[in-house]
C-alpha cells in the first residue's frame, strides 16, 4: 500500500514525544515510524471488514496481524520511552475493534480496572492507551474526539455517585437524559443532513459546550483526523475522550466502515534513561508558542499548569522528583514560608472549575525548595473532609517525592476510610520499599474493611515492588509482596457484577454492603466456564503480580514457587475472566522475560508446561501474551487463534 501524501493531522516529533505527553496528553505516530511493513494495514483491514460484514467476532486472534502492530518497533519504542520497558496489556477487555457509526458517546475517562472497574489514576505515566488505524481516517469517518490538556484534571468520584463507576463524566446528564441513544447521522437521525456535516447538531454544541463549560486552562475538542492507514494514537488513560459519529453518507460505512483497535497498557518497569542522566533540563514551556497538533497557544499556560507538566516530563525520563523550580530557589527562607501558606491557601479553593489551581497549588508546593514546609501543608490538606483537597494534596505528596513517606504511612492509619485509600495509594508512586512501608500496604489488603482500600492495597504492592526493582532499595523485600499477594487471593472472592446484581446500567450502580467501589461490567465472553463476575482486590493483585513477574524469577526468591501454583490455579479455575488473563500472562513473563542466568527447576518445568496450562482455558489473551514474549508461532497449537 503506498504511502498517501495529503495533509494529515501533525505527527508527534520523535525528539518531542515525551515532552508533548507530559503536557499534551497524547501523541500521534505515522505508519511509517511503525517498522512494519504498511501491506500489513492493508490484511487487517481486508479481514477484518469481511469479519465485520457478516457479524463475526474480531479479536487479535482472528487477525494476528494486529500482534505485528504491538510489537512493531516503533510501537514498542514509544511506548519504553513513555511507560517503560516491557509494558504490559491489560487482558481481556476492549482489546478489539471500534467501528465508527451514527451515535457519539458523551466524553470520559477511561480506566485500567478495566470493563468500568474503578481504579485509582496515576498522574504518572502508569497506565496509557493505544489506539491504532488500519485505514485512513478522515474527518467525516467519525474519528475518535479527545480533550488534550485534560489528564491532570478530573472531578470527585468517592461520595459522588455520577461518576462511582470507573469512567468519569464531563456530562453525566447527557447519559441521564438519553442523548447517548439518539443516532446523530444515518438513516435514523432526525437532524437536518446541512446541521450535521457542519456540526450544527444540538449533540455537536452539547459536546464543544461540555468541554468549554468546564473552565479549565487550555482544554478544547480535538477530533483525531485526518490520519493515515497505520496511525498509532497514544494517550493518557485519564484524558477525556468519546467515540464519535459519521458525517458522511450512511449507505458508503459498510463499503467503507472506520475500525479502530483499543489497546490498554500499563508500567511494569521504571524509568531507565540511566544513572548517569540528571534530567531534561528546564523547558520553557510558554515559548513553545502553538501547540502543531491541537493548535493551543502554550503562551496561556499559567505556573500552576506547567509545574504539573514539569514534573511529569521529569519523572518520565528519571523516574525521580526533578529539583526546585528555579523562581522557588530564589525565595528567601521567610519568602519560602509566605509562598507556602499563599499556595495551602490556593490548595482549598472551592468549585469543580478550580481543580487545576489545586492541582497546581499542590505542585508548586512540592517544587519550593524545602520538603519539610511542603510536606507539612500538603499532609494537613490530606485530612481535608472535601475529596477533591485531599486529591490534590496526595499528587502533591506523590510530587515531593520520599520525603513524603512518613506523612503517607500515618494516613494509612485513619479512621477514615478515604485517607487510608489516599495514603497507600500515595506510598505506591513515591515511597521506598521498606520493613514499616510493606507492612502498612500489605495489612491493608489483608483486613481493611473497605474493597476499594484493599484493592489500592494490592496495586501499591506492585508499584513498590517495580521501583525495588528498578533503583534496587527494598528488593530483598519482594518475595514478601508476592507472598502478601498469594495470600490475598487465597481469601478475595469474586461477586456478580454490580450492573447485573443491582440491574442497572453500569454507569448507575451504587455502592453496597459487600463493596463500596465499582468493580465494573461482568463479562463472561459467552463460555460456560466463566461467569459475569469481578473483584477489584484479585484483579488488582494479579495486576501487581505481572508487574513482578515481567523481572524475572530471581527477584521473587523464596515466594517464587507459590506465586507459580497461585497463578496456575487462577487460570485453571477462576471463573473471572479478567484475572485467568492476568494469571496467564504472569507466567508467560516469568517464562520468557528476564531470563538471563540460570534458572530455578519450577521455571523450567513452567516452561515445559506453559502451553499445556494455557490450553486448559478455552480463550488466551493474545494480545497480552505476545507483548510479555509468547511467540505468534504457538498460535496455531489454539483453536481460538483461527
């Protein structure tokens, strides 16, 4: 397929794409930086319209071509470069394709939980999406709408109820009042054809005004368009987005119908720019001017904006804290302690529209030049009863860095059940992996009351234990967050989903007895062995267990040969779709990822057997497997890869 020449939306430069993540949100990469070759676009599309056209199932099995994609080398250098090294693909879940059609879906965040579970937004690159084109996307094709500039920005979701399931609204009233179902273009709409090729619609202006309305710096819709056959979209997993409809003639998308394939991607190693690496320098970030790709003037930008990206761009590449702002280093001491109280101030503004001066404020006081004053005021605002404070106050403890740890390990010792959440969680991103640290994250998830807790619990083992990995302080210390690990699964049980417990939509289940957070949608993929079952806790867990197998069997010492029969029983037995995929591709990791020197007899024998106890599951998570170092060639050993 040649390469097309007309105008498309800006491609992210190579030297810029951290950088512009930091900020941005989200990069573009052309089909030519892939390292595929572009014929490949052209066999995915082909089967999977035929697939499409007479209703079949398409998955990465079906097309195992997309399995080139993932693993393409400029995928895979993109995403070392903005999530690290031997990323992982959450399993199991929208890993499909999206055709573009008549309705638009109202703007969200999505979540790594994944099918609507809630779980807890890392404002460091953690967890991303990948979207990726098999065919040119053209503006009237319906191509996905993103608000760049939005991911550092969010609304309360603990007490409130509109956003209790995993994705969060801009408009939760559009989903309330219908909107959502009524067709927008094709045979169906009742908008005048001119209204809606010039985006007249009362959706189009509900959907710009959503955007506009929420009085945050910078934000405004970017429709992903037009794109070339092969475009990879990345972009953070807390930006808002929304599928979009067609502006064209209803009776070509069948001829021409616009896929996408949604990948969602996770951290399991820290950042490696090298020892010998102090960072990126400061970025003027104003004097950048127009942003190419969403035409955004960055000379708007405030410091309560460009402190968050700084930090950002920073960690991205260091996976440290960078240093105090140079304005923050000309303080005097008595201006320092003015500054500070200025910002604690600033950090308790009031309103929805205010979050990016909390957030701001948060950062700023984690860049003053003196940990302890910062600490001091973000750990007060931690105890805030306002959900959105205490937000603001955990990212900025997160920003300080480990002089937050101690702040962070009294809040988990709360009585109340949302700054225990906020300390562990806080732990997971910034703390060293020490005695008094494991001992407060792994008691959480043992006996915490709240699911929500003990779910953070679990994720925050994981995080700790990739940064042991990666800085080697506390790593003697992982065979016990495996151990703590295996022991939560031995008790954690799976529920029915809630939507389907409480019959109702997902977007409007509530809180219970048994589970004070959404777990999201059951899915049970139309097998007997499985049923519409979720756990927040052992999927978390298991999620933290890929972290720790994709370092291979020698960092999981003594507790290496129970994870293994932990894991094994999960894919044998466990009727949640969700963790078999986990399960399975944490022994995939162990098998085939760091596996330098020699190994342990239980690997050698996973080894021997891996294929054997994936073929005991009737469906394998492919996807996640070849990116964890299964190779494509045991696909035809599979009836599902057919």
């Amino acid at each position: 397929m040649a390469t097309k020449t007309y105008a498309t939306l800006p491609y992210t430069e190579p030297d810029h794409l951290v950088r512009d993540f930091a900020s941005r949100g989200i990069v573009a990469l052309p089909p030519e930086s892939l390292g595929i070759p572009e014929k490949i676009h052209q066999r995915i599309y082909t089967v999977e319209k035929q697939a499409y056209l007479a209703r079949k199932p398409v998955t990465p099995g079906s097309i195992p071509e997309v399995l080139e994609v993932i693993n393409a080398p400029g995928v895979v250098d993109a995403c070392n470069r903005i999530v690290g090294r031997n990323w992982a693909i959450v399993p199991f879940t929208h890993n499909a394709s999206f055709a573009s059609g008549a309705r638009d879906q109202h703007w969200h965040k999505d979540d790594n939980g994944p099918y609507n579970g809630r779980k807890q937004r890392h404002h460091q690159a953690v967890q991303i999406e990948m979207l990726y084109y098999p065919q040119d996307v053209t503006e009237v094709m319906g191509p996905t709408a993103t608000v760049p500039y939005s991911h550092y920005w969010t609304f309360n979701h603990e007490e409130n109820h509109d956003n209790f399931a995993g994705a969060d609204h801009l408009d939760f009233e559009y989903q309330i009042s219908g909107m959502e179902g009524v067709p927008v273009s094709g045979p169906d709409s009742d908008y005048d054809w001119e209204d809606v090729i010039h985006r007249r619609t009362a959706h189009d202006v509900r959907m710009r005004e959503a955007v506009s309305n929420t009085g945050w710096p910078l934000v405004k819709p970017l429709e992903a368009a037009p794109l070339r056959a092969g475009s990879v979209l990345l972009y953070s997993h807390n930006t808002f987005h929304r599928g979009n409809h067609r502006r064209d003639d209803w009776r070509l998308w069948d001829a021409h119908p616009r896929f996408m394939w949604r990948f969602w991607i996770y951290r399991t190693t820290e950042p490696d720019e090298g020892d010998d690496y102090d960072g990126p320098g400061e970025t003027a970030w104003r004097e950048l001017g127009v942003d190419p790709l969403t035409g955004v003037d960055l000379r708007e930008a405030s410091d309560d904006t460009t402190v968050v990206w700084r930090y950002h761009n920073h960690w991205m590449r260091t996976g440290r804290t960078p240093p105090p702002r140079p304005e923050a280093r000309a303080l005097s001491a008595q201006g320092r302690e003015a500054k500070a109280g200025e910002l604690a101030e600033q950090l308790r503004t009031m309103g929805d529209e205010a979050e990016p001066l909390r957030i701001g404020a948060a950062y700023r006081l984690a860049s003053i030049g003196d940990g302890a004053l910062a600490v001091k005021h973000l750990g007060a605002a931690l105890y805030s009863h306002r959900e959105s404070v205490r937000r603001a106050a955990t990212y900025g403890l997160i920003a300080v860095g480990t002089q937050s740890t101690e702040t962070l390990l009294e809040a988990t010792k709360s009585p109340v059940k949302w700054v225990r959440k906020a300390g562990v969680y806080g732990l997971g991103d910034c703390a060293p992996l020490t005695e008094e640290v494991l001992s407060a994250a792994a008691s959480l998830l043992h006996n915490d009351p709240s699911v929500y807790v003990r779910a953070v619990a679990a994720g925050t083992l994981g995080c700790l234990g990739r940064r042991a990995a990666g800085t080697g302080v506390g790593r003697s210390l992982v065979p016990r967050i495996l151990d703590a690990l295996v022991r939560s699964l031995a008790h954690e049980e799976n529920r029915l989903s809630m939507d389907l417990a409480q019959q109702r939509s997902i977007k409007f289940v509530r809180p219970t007895d048994e589970c004070d957070v959404c777990e999201g949608n059951g899915v049970d993929m139309g097998l007997e062995r499985f049923d519409p079952v979720r756990s927040a806790v052992r999927e978390n867990a298991l999620w933290a267990m890929v972290i720790l197998c994709s370092h291979g069997a020698h960092l999981a010492g003594y507790a290496l040969d129970a994870a293994i029969d932990a894991l094994t029983e999960v894919v044998r037995t466990d009727r949640n779709v969700i963790c078999v995929g986990y399960a399975m591709d944490a022994l995939n990791r162990l098998v085939n990822l760091e596996t330098e020197g020699p190994l342990p007899a239980s690997v050698d024998r996973l080894r021997a057997d891996l294929l054997s106890i994936l073929g005991e599951c009737p469906i394998r998570c492919w996807e996640a497997l070849v990116r964890g170092g299964l190779s494509t060639e045991h696909l035809s050993t599979f009836s599902d890869a057919g």
